[in-house]
C-alpha cells in the first residue's frame, strides 16, 4: 500500500523492480499525474489487481494505467473522502475515444468497482467497450440501468437508497446485490 505523503519517486522504483512477478496494489490519497510516465510502461503487465482510495489523477495517468496494465483482474476506484465526492473519476470522455478508436481492449478485468457518485452512462459504455469481460461491476452511483441489459452478468452493489433500489429491481435481466457503506 502506497499512501499520502510517500515520495512518488521511490514508489516508481519500487514499482519498476523486476522482482514482482504478480502485483497487487494499493493507492491511498495520491496525485498519481506525478507519477513517472514511464512506471505504467514498466511495471504495468505485472499488475493484477489495483485499488485507488481518495486518488487524483488526469487522463494521461488514466490512459497509461488502461494501455500497460494488460493483466490486471480487479480494479477498484473509491474516490470519496468522508462521505463526499472528490471529483469526477474520469476528467473527460476524450481519453476512452481514442483508445477506443485505436480497438484497445482489455479482457483480462473481470471486477470493476467504481464507488463515486459522479459517474455517466456513456463514460460506462465507453469502459464496457474497452473492458468487455467485466462480470462484476459495482457502483454507488445512480444510473439508468435500461442501457445496460446486454451484461446480464453485472452485478451492481448500490447504496441503500429505496427509490433507486425500486429502479433497480423493477429493471429485468440484471442480479442486484444491496450494500451498504458506512
């Protein structure tokens, strides 16, 4: 686990050592844009899970995250702080338009977990279009489920909010499973 406060330059040298064969890592409160470019590049195909707790980031970070880290399995991104959003998780749609348009996939991600309110349907569709192989999705966000009946294998963990759990079960073809996050 790498947290705030952790000098950025010794987290990519750690990162880039050959001698993690399979990583699984953890961010706490990091602006990862300051990262070096070149430690997704390094290390990126070694890594099979990531979590991201109260993390900053822009799209070039996002970008080399989706584009070297061809093995990850798990991904999770929680980008609250004591109950209130931090921002937007993906600055723009710009960045999953380009890979997308250079046919990037990743199929090896099986669960994603993406807690934050502030999440769009077409920034989903755009994350289900270069990660097709998702079986396990979580959000807390609230969203319309309808354009999503294609990944009968989703599985959506929502707050316990009754008018969106009534959504959420009067919508066909999806399981639902309710969490709740204190």
């Amino acid at each position: 686990m790498f947290r705030a406060g952790s000098n950025l330059q010794d987290i990519a040298k750690v990162l880039m050592k050959p001698n993690f064969l399979q990583m699984n890592l953890r961010f706490e409160g990091l602006s990862l844009s300051l990262l070096p470019a070149h430690t997704w590049n390094v290390c990126g195909h070694r890594i099979h899970s990531l979590e991201f707790d109260d993390c900053k980031w822009n799209d070039e970070a996002i970008k080399d995250i989706i584009v070297h880290c061809v093995n990850m399995k798990r991904l999770k991104i929680d980008n609250w702080v004591y109950g209130v959003s931090i921002g937007n998780i993906f600055n723009s749609t710009r960045l999953f338009d380009e890979l997308i348009e250079k046919n990037v996939q990743r199929t090896e991600l099986h669960t994603f977990t993406m807690l934050n309110p502030v999440v769009h349907e077409n920034v989903l569709e755009k994350i289900f279009t270069i990660y097709p192989c998702i079986k396990d999705f979580s959000t807390g966000s609230c969203l319309n489920l309808n354009s999503f009946t294609q990944f009968e294998s989703l599985r959506f963990n929502l707050p316990s909010d009754p008018c969106l759990m009534k959504r959420c079960m009067e919508h066909q073809g999806l399981r639902f499973v309710q969490e709740i996050h204190y």
